[in-house]
C-alpha cells in the first residue's frame, strides 16, 4: 500500500507499539501524547521510557501533546486511548473529522457508566455518515513493538474500509484479516479482560490448568450467549477477535486482566495489585460495564457477575470459584 500520513492518538504501550507497526511500512506517523511532558521525552530521547523502554522510535514517528499539530494533514486517525478515555478524545476529534477522515480504533471495552460499544459512542458524537474500523484480536504490545508475528481483526462498518485499514497495517511479520461485524469484534476484546482476570485469580489459587480451561470454556459460552442478545456474528467470537484474544490475554503473564487476577488469588488487595501494574487495568472498568450490559439484555453470565462481585462488593475470590463449581446441573450447549 502507497505510504500515508497517519495520527494514533494515545501513547501507551499499545498505542506505542501501533505506531511502530505503521512506521515499519513506511507511513509518517505521528503519535499523540496526552502528557506534555512524556511527548517531550519521547521526542527527544526516542523512546517511550515508561511502556517500552527497550524499543526506540523508528525516525519516521514524530510526538506532539498538540492534538491540532498532530491532526494537520492527516486522512487517517487511530485513536488507542483506555476506554475511560476514550468519550472525550472524540469529543476534541470533533472539529477535525469528516466523511473524508478514516477513523479507527484500537481501544477494547465499553462507554464508562452505560454499558454502551464505542461504535455508538462514534456515531452519537461524530455523525452516523462517517466510516469506522476499529482493530482488535491477539496482541500484546510487547510482542508488536518487537516485530514478533501477529495477527489481527479489522472490523469496519463497510467491507472497503476494513480492507483499506487491515491493507494500512498488514505487512513485516503482523497479518491483519477484516470483517463487517463490529459488535461481534467490540464484544469479544472487551468482555475477555473480565475473564482474563477470573483465570487469573484460579491461577493465583493454585486451582490448576483444569480451572483454567473450565473458565476460558464457560467464559466464551457466557460472551457468546450475549453476543447473541446483540446480534452479533458467532463466527466472530470464534475468531481472532473473540476465542484467540481470549486465550491470549487468560493465559499470557503480560496480560495486566490476567496479573490483576493472579494479585488477588494471592491474596493482595485491589489497591495493592494496581498499584504495583502501575497502568490502565480495562478489565475493571469493564466488568462494571458488562454486567449493567448483561441486566439490560436479560443474559446470565455467572463468571463475570462473580468477578464483578470481587472487584465491587468485597466477595471472595475463593467463594467466587465455589460458587461457580456449586451451580446447578444443566446442558452444556443451548
């Protein structure tokens, strides 16, 4: 694909890693930092100090804490913000975007306080005529930043865009794919953070590979069931978006769902696990998230109310797995 000019607002570890990928393929990239202070770090030492200290910037990423500077000529804008953050950085979009704009995100979770897909939140704010994409699947920064393999989701709202992103990206080692199904692919990289963290408190347990498994399994069972009150595509949560992202993150020690879940199955507080992550921890938000989406479309999902419940309500993660193990007899597909 002929190089372009692109922006990625948010320079964390993914949004990071995002932008190597983009500069690999010889797109100007220009990379966007909330703090002034990290921009001029980074810009001057060539390095993201704090996400990923061993990996420096290819010379065609530029930063800037100047969302205008950073906007100025660009027709293609990937926004990788927590998703806490994620309303407000459309809202500044505002005035910089129309139809002509590509806009994707690589943001998993769901709007704070309503339960609602970032696409709704895209569209509410920034007009339903303009196309989207957003990129999701298996990939821990980490692994990108290093230009280990990768594979990828592109879910767009027209099969064009969503080629035209995953053609932007796909190249040196990182295959991206591309599917129409946006709520399947929202799903999928939001609610496997909750799960993440259920494996990684059996595991901080000593609860043993079969718990793990048993989670993983009933997990994708209790997404997919929501995802059906959704109308998504099944075969998506089967995919990279849904069932890899979810192995990935429930079994993968980079996984901060999955370190945050280990923290308190040994027994440390939530303050004291976060605490020592030191960054954004989406499964938290988004368990909250996911049961207020769960309770408006009437769908059980008993290991993320239990997650919930830890997180929120001060119950016990030993008692969570017991009382998962205690439900009912019942069939295993519906």
């Amino acid at each position: 694909m002929t190089p372009m000019r692109v922006a990625v607002l948010g320079a964390g570890s993914w949004g990071t890693a995002l932008a190597m990928q983009l500069a690999r393929l010889d797109h100007d990239v220009r990379l966007w930092a909330r703090d002034p202070d990290q921009a001029r770090q980074m810009q001057r030492q060539r390095v993201n100090q704090r996400y990923l200290p061993e990996f420096p910037l290819a010379e065609n990423i530029s930063v800037s804490s100047d969302l205008e500077q950073t906007l100025t000529n660009c027709r293609r804008i990937l926004v990788v913000t927590p998703s806490h953050a994620f309303p407000e950085t459309l809202s500044a979009l505002r005035e910089h975007v129309d139809q002509d704009i590509g806009l994707a995100w690589a943001t998993k979770g769901f709007e704070p306080g309503s339960g609602r897909l970032l696409h709704e939140v895209v569209e509410e704010t920034l007009g339903s005529d303009i196309p989207l994409a957003l990129v999701t699947g298996p990939s821990f920064a980490r692994d990108v930043a290093a230009g280990l393999p990768t594979a990828v989701t592109v879910a767009a709202s027209s099969p064009s865009f969503g080629e035209g992103w995953a053609s932007m990206l796909h190249g040196a080692g990182f295959r991206a794919y591309y599917t129409a199904d946006l709520i399947g692919a929202e799903l999928g990289g939001a609610v496997k953070n909750v799960l993440a963290v259920a494996c990684g408190m059996a595991d901080g347990m000593g609860l043993g590979a079969n718990t793990r498994a048993a989670l993983i399994t009933r997990g994708l069972a209790e997404t997919m069931r929501l995802g059906k009150a959704l109308k998504a595509d099944p075969r998506t949560l089967m995919g990279l978006a849904g069932i890899g992202d979810l192995v990935l993150t429930c079994t993968g020690d980079l996984s901060r769902n999955r370190r945050l879940g280990l923290a308190l199955g040994r027994g440390q507080s939530i303050e004291q696990a976060l605490a020592e992550i030191g960054q954004v921890v989406e499964g938290v938000k988004t368990a909250e998230e996911t049961m207020r989406l769960a309770e408006r479309m009437n769908v059980e999902m008993p290991i993320t109310e239990q997650v919930h419940g830890i997180l929120f309500k001060g119950w016990s993660a030993r008692k969570g797995v017991n009382v998962l193990m205690e439900r009912d007899l019942k069939r295993e597909t519906e």
